[in-house]
C-alpha cells in the first residue's frame, strides 16, 4: 500500500466518522449549522487531497494540501464548537484529535515540498 492510498483511507474515515458522528446529535438550530459545515470541511479534506495527488504540477499540489490543512483545522474548529450527546464525548475528542493530527501531516507535506522547490 502507498503512503497516498493511506492517507486517502485515513482522510475518508475521518469524513465517515464525523458524518456518523452528527447523525447521533441532537438536533437543536445550533448543533445542526455546525454539523453542516463540519460534514462539508471534514469531507474537503480527502477531497482536496485527492486532488493533490492528480494535480498538474507543484503549483496546483501546493495549493490543494494548503486545502486540506486549512479544512481539517476548520473541522477542528465546528467539532470543538458542536454540544455533543450523552456518550459522544469520546467520539468528539477523537476526532478533535484526528482533525489536528491531520493538520500536522498536512503541514509537514507542505514543508517537505516547499523545500524541494527552492
């Protein structure tokens, strides 16, 4: 397996899990305009990664993993801010972390390829 389809993986389970994990929210105004924008940052972040891989040269890859990082730190962002249930902590602080640690990745990719290019 390559280290892209890994991440590939890794970044559509995090979208799946945050997807599952505002299923089970109670369904006030507030919890339902978070969860709207974390399922569409936390789904930007494989998607644009994905275009990363295909991209059609260094300028484009830059861009869409500067993408990915700033979606995954906006999912961090609606997941810190959505009440979770009873029993959704562990699940929120879970993915708290994930959103994060993705971010990490994001901006070690991004310096790497930086440091190729000049």
């Amino acid at each position: 397996m390559s280290k892209h389809y890994d991440l590939e993986e890794r970044t559509e389970t995090f979208a799946k899990r945050c997807r599952d994990f505002v299923r089970k929210l109670a369904k006030d105004l507030t919890n339902l305009e978070y969860s709207r924008q974390l399922i569409r940052a936390s789904g930007s972040v494989g998607a644009n990664y994905i275009e990363a891989n295909e991209a059609l040269g260094k300028k484009d890859f830059l861009m869409r993993i500067k993408i990915s990082r700033k979606e995954s730190k906006e999912s961090r962002y609606w997941l810190r801010l959505i009440i979770p249930g009873d029993g959704q902590q562990q699940e929120q602080e879970w993915l708290v972390q994930e959103a994060t640690e993705l971010m990490m990745i994001f901006s070690a990719i991004l310096r790497k390829a930086q440091g190729e290019q000049g």
